[in-house]
C-alpha cells in the first residue's frame, strides 16, 4: 500500500484529504510520537502517570501554540 503527503494525494487523486490509512505524515507523527514518550518515560524517574501528565500538558500547550 502506497502512503502520501497531502500534496502527493492532491497530485494524484485530484480531491479531497488523505485517508488515513494512506497518510504518511499521520504514520510519522505517530512513530513521533511514540519515540518521545520513551524519551520522556526514560528521563523521567517519576511514574508512569506522571509521564503521562506531562505529556498531555505539553500535547495541550503544542496546539494552542498551532496556527
């Protein structure tokens, strides 16, 4: 199964957003994403939920941040 950019989809499909079962950059950023919370698990000598905690302060303060 192929994997697109929104900008590929376009080029190809013509129409519409990329489902995403075929995004790419939804793949990425989970792989992303997955990596950083073993970063942060790791630095953290605090629990599990404190892991968790931080992580969802930082989620929260990236998308107001988000244009």
């Amino acid at each position: 199964m192929s994997k697109y950019t929104q900008r590929q989809w376009d080029r190809t499909v013509g129409y519409g957003e990329v489902p995403d079962e075929y995004n790419i950059e939804l793949e990425n950023l989970k792989h992303e994403n997955k990596v950083l919370r073993k970063i942060v698990h790791s630095l953290s000598s605090n629990s599990t939920e404190h892991t968790e905690n931080f992580i969802n302060v930082a989620i929260a303060v990236e998308k107001k941040d988000a244009p």
